[in-house]
C-alpha cells in the first residue's frame, strides 16, 4: 500500500498544498449555499472528494 506522501498529485507541490486546498473549497460551496449552516460536513466531505478526484488522487 502506498504511503500517504505517495497519493499527492504531481500537481501539487506537497501534501500541505493539497490538504490547504480542501478547507478553501469547503468554505466557498458554504459561500454558494448563501452561508447556509447545518452543512459543514457534507462541505467538507464533497470539498474532499473534489479535490482528490479532480487532482488524480484517488
């Protein structure tokens, strides 16, 4: 199994630039929910998934 430090996309420079994109987009799909709370997880989780699938991680 690789180690996690193997999953990051030759996109990004380390697994800090990858892991500081996922609250970035977690707060701008709350900013499209008009700031709607009770979604912070779903936020977060999809935040996530976009991030890792859109870089070739996953």
């Amino acid at each position: 199994m690789p180690k996690p430090s193997q999953l990051v996309s030759p996109l990004f420079t380390s697994e800090e630039e990858l892991q500081a994109r996922i609250p970035k987009l977690a707060y701008e799909l709350y900013e499209q929910r008009k700031r709607q709370h009770g979604y912070d997880r779903e936020d977060w989780f999809r935040a996530e998934k976009d991030v890792l699938t859109q870089k070739g991680v996953r």
